[in-house]
C-alpha cells in the first residue's frame, strides 16, 4: 500500500490542456440548440462503436482516457450502452457484417443524437487517396465511410487520428457556432 | 528434400525464411498432418486459391497448408479440380484447422470432407454461392444486409441459461458475439460467433501494387502493425530476391520490440483495471503514452505504422534517437519495476488473476496455440529463437515460458517480456551506433509473374505468417495473411468454462486477441 500511495504521489498530475474545436472537421452544420449544447458539453456520454476498423483507432480511443488527456475531466464518458448515450463514435470502414448492428445501435441511442466517424476508413478524407473506406475501400464487404450507412456530423480524419484530434472532433460535436 | 519419413519431395522457397514447399496429393497431405502431429510439430495456417486461368490447361483450385515443424515452416498444397473442389477434413488431426476450412469455403467455395459446415466469415450479407475470392467475380457487388439466424449450439439442462453478448460490446473494443451458456453464474459454455469485421482485405490485395501493399498488411491488425507489415515485405523480398540493408535490419527488429513494449504496457494496465486497481491503468497508459509519444517523434508514426516498406525501411533514425531511446529504456525499466512489485503484493489482484481462465498445456498444444497465449502454457514456441532471421540470429532472445496457463502466468510473462524486449533494445541500440553504414534501404526489383514467398514474425501477440504470390506487371495474384488469433480464439472457449461469467472480461483480456486480424 507504501509503495501504491508514494507512486501516486510521485506521479503527480499529469493532464495536458484539451484542444479546441475546429468547424473545419463538421460533415453538417451544428444542428443542436446553444441551450443543449451548453448542457451536453458538461455532461457528454459517449457509446463507442467498431464498425470494422482494424482496431488502430480504439488504440487512440484508448489512449484518451490515459492520465494525460484525462477525457473524464472535461464530463465526457463512455457509456455501455447506446441507450445512455448522446453522442456515438464509430470507427472503421463499415463492414457488410456489421451494418445491421450499427443501424440498431444508432435505432437505440435517444435523441438528439451526434456521429462522430473516425479515421480515414470512417470518413473519406486523410491520406488513402479520399477513399470512402480509406485502404479498404468498398466492396462485398466494406459499405466504406460510416456516412454511408447513418448520418454524420463530424468526420475525423487520420490513420489512426490522434488522441488531441479526437478529442478536438469531440468538442467540435458540441460546440455551437 | 523429404521431411519425418515422408513420401513429399519439398523445395526450400527463397528468402531468408527457413521454409520449404511441396506439392501433395489428399493421401500425402493427411499423412503428412498426421506426422507433424506425432512428432510435436504444429499446425500453422490453412487458405485456398484458384488456380483457374493460369494458363490454359491446368485449372482448378488449391489449398495451401502451413505447418511449423523442426527445419522451419513447411507449406504443403494440395491441388483440385475446377468441378467439385473438395479435400480432406484436417480439423480431426488439428482442431485449429475448423474455422479456416471454414473460411476457405466462404471465400472460394472449395470444401472440407468433413468436419464442422457451418459458414465463418459469412453472415447473411452476400449469398452463399457468392465467393469473392474467385478470378471471375470482381468483389464489388454490394448486397443487402441481413441479420443472421447461426445454428449455435446448444446447452440442455436444469437451470441451464444462455447469455448473448454482442456483436457491439461494452468497452471500447472490437465486435464479436459470444454466447454463454451458464448455471448460476458459472459457464458451461462458451461459442464465439466471430467475422464481424471481414472487409474483405484479401480481395483488396489483389487491386493494389504488390510495392505498395504493405501498408494494406500493416491494417490487417493495427495493434500489430509492424509484425505484419514486416511479414509482408519478407514475402515480397523472398520472392523478389531483395536483401534489405542490415541497418534496416536492426531497424526493423527495433520497430518490432518497440510494437511489443507498447502492447504489453497497455495490457498490463487494462488487466489491472479488469481486476479492480484502476491505478494500474493509470499508471501504464500514462508509460504507454510516453512510449508511442517518443516512437511518433522518431518514426514519424505512434503506432510506427508504414515504418517498414518493401526493401528497408522507410526513415533513419534522426540524431540524439539513442539517447533518447536509451534513455526512455531506463525510465520505463525502473518504472515497470515499481508497478511489477505492487501488482505481485497486491493480493487483491492475485486472487483474480491465480487459477482463473486457465489453459493448461495439453490443450495447448492440441488447438496450435503459439505465441504469447502459448509460452503461458507451456508451449515454447518462438520464431525469435526458433527460426531466426537477421538480426534475431545474433540476438540470443531469452525466451519466458510458464505452466499455469492461467490468467497470472499471462500477466507474468507480459512483464518479462517487456523486461527482455527492453535488454534488446539496448543491444540493438549499440549494433545501430556501430553499424557505420548510412544505408537503410534496397530499392525492391520487379518480381516475376507466379513468384511465391513467405514471411513469418513474432509479433507482440504471437507469429503473424503472409503468403504472397505476385502476379504480372507488379501486381499481386494472391496474398493471404494470418494472425495466430485465429487459432487462439477457441481457445478462449475452453479457458472459460467452470470460471464465473464476471471473470470474463479479464480472461478476455489476458489473451487480448485481434478481431479484425481473424475477420481480415
Ligand atoms: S483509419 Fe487507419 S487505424 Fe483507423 S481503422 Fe482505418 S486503417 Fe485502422
């Protein structure tokens, strides 16, 4: 227990300041009223769905919980649910076998919902040449970017985007304009 | 040259990989199964191909079988005709080979006699007499999706309920169904539903340069990007007569230790945090971020993705790396040192993690688990030290091996991995400064139309193999890549049972298995 306290201590706090939004990464002009908006920003539950991505991005997604982004801070959760959720963030180029299950999931989140689609497999920007689908693309397999499949309201490019890009997608999600 | 008293003259393939090939008949191939089983060899990987087209009078269709045996990686093929393309069931010999016969059937229609016929990687979102992988069809036709009605199978009995979990799961991780078949709050049962993720890679391959295609192979896992992407360029090297430059090498193996470091930090944490200590993960993802921070600083790339391209690798590294590297070893060593002493006192977090998801080495070696998964239950398989490439040749990997199989030895062994990794690191290191050479790349000639080549790396999680056949004008006939997921994952099935449905999650974690890397 010494040892768990003193690393603690040792450590110290080591949260980095979070970045802000950028209107350059919005598919669609904010939708959400400034008196939600205001609401959501201080308390954003999160539902996280792979969609067929080769699990790059999650390792991102990961990270945002790490000490020094420190998500939780700013009142943004991952919820289990999409149920509980104001917010889901898909990653992946969608997968034919995956397309009925995000349909639900996105059927099941309550509204007003946001998307936000990650990484270059998810939206058709970034560096796989503005593949829908990113080095995927589209086939029997893949429905490439998740626009396709449900609607989006911001797009994060990146291979796998950073954990400040995400984090600055996020905040873009709801911030009003 | 003949391998275990068998009727099968085999070639060595080119490369630098210890592997050899041989063509065999259905009698040669069961024979030749049943000997690698019998001699303590394993079963590797198991894809299929059509070989229609390629010139006019032969035809027809091929399965291709890997097997790990003493010389190195011995890949027998057994040719079919174009009308009925059926060959025999390997799943009796070696369980491990069910799913991709499986797989090989939903992708190319040909056909285990025998054996588990249920569709893989198939759901209801393309018809079943569609298959991709055949010459003829484009794989770009697009389907209406459908749910899909699997014939689990199941548990009768007094009490006996089932449990559906996914294919969207609780945490931030990739889908798969798993349903539980429980009494109370202990499994009876547990059967995988997996596939969710098949984008279609391997048709993929197909359409993109086989110079570029790399970075397609880094995607197949990204958690394993550098093991794959190295797999791959081995192949293409192989088969283009390419030798890399020995500083890419070095590089190489330094990417490699880096990627397995980076994984091992972070599963460590998170198996803290699924036995209740959320100051475990804290703590690793914070040394985690220290490290990907550095390796995007040095490659360019956090997960270091594209650092290794067809003939080197694609940057230096920039001057005051090794310092800084060494440095970072340091600092990280005496870190993961301090959290070592506070998970093994933790007595809490030993209750979880003794006995519970146990493997036990029998079983192991019966299901081919290799790997990580593996050296937790007592199979020491290595391609490190078992057939080492350069510069693993002059490395002298320390090797862990535990019995237990359990969740604890999993644990115990990610931190002596990170602990070896980091001492090689350091070696490397020294090898880079001495190494005077500036060179860090071999530009890769053209590859001749039929060429065929190997490459298989230890990765973090275990060996990743990719098979690659180049086709005319720079382009790729054929490319089938394997993560040693896909033999693990049954695996799971089995450590389960008797344990509670809460000890899931970290079980599910102890091995941490690619979805997407068996999805492909
Ligand atoms: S964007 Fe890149 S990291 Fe993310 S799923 Fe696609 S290939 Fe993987």
């Amino acid at each position: 227990m010494y040892q768990l306290l003193k690393q603690i201590l040792v450590t110290g706090i080591k949260t980095e300041a979070p970045p802000v939004a950028d209107d350059a990464l919005r598919v669609t002009t904010q939708r959400l009223e400034q008196a939600m908006l205001k609401t959501l920003g201080r308390a954003l539950v999160i539902r996280h769905i792979d969609a067929g991505s080769c699990n790059g991005c999650e390792l991102e997604i990961h990270a945002l919980g790490n000490p020094y982004y420190n998500l939780e801070a700013l009142g943004i959760r991952f919820a289990a649910s999409p149920r509980h959720a104001d917010l889901l963030l898909v990653t992946g180029p969608v997968a034919s076998n995956m397309v009925v299950a995000l349909q639900r999931a996105y059927e099941a989140t309550p509204a007003p919902k946001l998307v936000v689609a990650v990484g270059d497999c998810g939206c058709n920007t970034g560096n796989c040449a503005g593949n829908s689908g990113g080095i995927f693309g589209e086939s029997y397999a893949s429905r490439g970017k998740v626009a396709n499949v449900i609607p989006v309201d911001v797009a994060v490019p990146g291979c796998p985007p950073t954990p400040l890009a995400l984090m600055q997608g996020i905040l873009t999600a709801i911030s009003g304009k | 040259m003949r391998f275990l008293d068998q009727n099968l003259e085999f070639t060595r393939l080119p490369g630098a990989l210890e592997s050899f090939h041989a063509n065999a008949d259905e009698t040669q191939l069961s024979a030749f199964a049943a000997a690698v089983k019998q001699t303590g060899g394993r079963f590797v990987a198991l894809w299929g191909s059509d070989e229609r087209k390629r010139n006019s009078n032969a035809g027809g269709y091929a399965v291709h079988v890997a097997f790990g045996i003493a010389e190195g990686l011995a890949l027998v093929t057994l040719p079919m005709h174009a009308e009925n393309p059926e060959y025999p069931d390997l799943s009796e010999i070696f369980p491990a080979a069910n799913r991709l016969q499986r797989t090989c059937f939903d992708l190319l229609g040909i056909r285990a006699r025998g054996g588990d016929q249920r569709p893989w990687l198939r759901h209801a979102n393309w018809p079943a007499d569609y298959f991709p992988l055949r010459r003829d069809v484009d794989g770009a036709r697009q389907f209406e999706a459908h749910n899909e009605d699997y014939a689990f199978v199941r548990v009768e009995g007094d009490g006996v309920h089932e449990i559906p979990v996914g294919p969207i799961h609780a945490g931030i991780i990739e889908p798969g169904h798993f349903r539980f078949s429980i009494v109370g709050e202990k499994v009876l049962r547990l059967e995988q539903r997996l596939g969710w993720t098949h984008k279609g890679i391997e048709k993929r391959f197909e359409q993109l340069p086989l110079a570029e295609a790399h970075k397609l192979a880094g995607r197949v896992s990204g958690d394993s990007t550098v093991a794959f992407a190295w797999a791959y360029c081995l192949a293409a090297e192989s088969l283009a007569a390419c030798t890399p430059p020995p500083r890419a090498l070095w590089l190489r193996a330094l990417l490699l230790e880096r990627e397995r470091v980076a994984n091992h930090l972070g599963d460590l944490g998170a198996l803290g945090n699924d036995a209740a200590l959320s100051f475990g993960l804290a703590q690793f993802l914070r040394l985690k971020e220290d490290w990907l921070r550095l390796s995007g600083e040095l490659f360019g790339h956090r997960f270091m993705m594209d650092a290794i391209v067809p003939g080197g690798v694609a940057r230096d590294l920039p001057g005051g790396a090794s310092e800084k590297i060494a440095r970072q070893c340091n600092a990280i060593e005496r870190e993961v040192r301090i959290l070592k002493n506070i998970y093994d006192e933790h007595a809490g977090l030993q209750d979880r993690f003794l006995t519970t998801g146990r493997l036990n080495p029998a079983l192991a070696s019966a299901l081919s688990i290799s790997g990580l998964a593996g050296r937790a239950s007592s199979q020491a398989w290595d391609l490190r030290t078992q057939f080492p490439i350069t510069p693993y040749d002059q490395l002298d990997v320390r090797i862990a091996t535990h019995r237990n199989g359990d969740v604890a030895a999993r644990v115990t062994l990610r931190f002596e991995e990170v602990f070896e990794s980091l001492r090689l690191t350091r070696i490397i290191l020294t090898q880079l400064l001495e190494n005077k050479s500036t060179e860090y790349f071999a530009p890769l000639p053209a590859a001749p139309d039929g060429a065929f080549g190997l490459g298989w790396i230890e990765g973090w999680r275990g060996d990743v193999l990719v098979a690659l056949e180049a086709g005319p004008a720079g382009s790729i006939r054929r490319c089938h890549c394997h993560d040693s997921s896909t033999r693990t994952w049954p695996a799971l099935e089995h450590a389960v049972m008797g344990n509670i449905v809460p000890d899931f999650p970290l079980i599910n974690k102890s091995f941490n298995l690619s979805y997407s890397g068996q999805d492909l």
